[in-house]
C-alpha cells in the first residue's frame, strides 16, 4: 500500500482504533486517513486479519476504546498502537457480554 492508499479505516477524531481493509503481518504498515485529511500511519506489531480493529494510538488499562466516534468497550490492559484489539485486550460495558 501506498501512503496515498490507506489500509485501515477511521471515522471519527476521537476514534482510537481503525478497521483493517487487507490482513497485515507483523511489521506490516497500517496507514489511515485522518478526519482532516491527514494521512497517518504506524507499524503492526502482530498479524491481524482483514476487518478486525487494530489500536491507531495507545490505548491505557480502563481507558474508553473508540471506534466510529462510538465507545466500544473497555481496554483490560495497556494497548499500543499498531495492536490487534479484540476480546483479548477489550471487554464490553455490558454485563456479560464478550461479543467486540
């Protein structure tokens, strides 16, 4: 990918992860365009699959993770950017629910 051609998708300014539109291997660059017009990137630090989020700005233990300006979860620990998050690292407002 190009700079000109992101990888991941953000929505919003506040959002703190982005949707991958390709799988991505360690290493790999995740880029992503910016609410104003930016383009920012940073490193993958695991493989992730197409589709799933991955953390574009670190994310702290109890800290809000945010995605298309809505607040998704909860971090259960320390996220860095260019990290998978899923239900390993994110846990739900709802009671029971694991389903991020």
């Amino acid at each position: 990918m190009t700079r000109e051609n992101p990888n991941a998708l953000v929505i919003d300014p506040r959002d703190s992860v982005a949707m991958l539109l390709a799988p991505i291997d360690p290493g790999g660059v995740i880029i992503w365009r910016a609410a104003d017009g930016s383009v920012t990137s940073c490193a993958a630090r695991e493989a992730i699959a197409a589709y799933h989020k991955v953390a574009v700005r670190a994310v702290r233990t109890g800290e809000a993770v945010v995605k298309y300006g809505a607040d998704i979860g909860i971090a259960t620990r320390d996220i860095p950017a260019g990290a998978h998050v899923h239900r390993h690292n994110l846990c739900s407002k709802g009671a029971d629910s694991h389903d991020v």
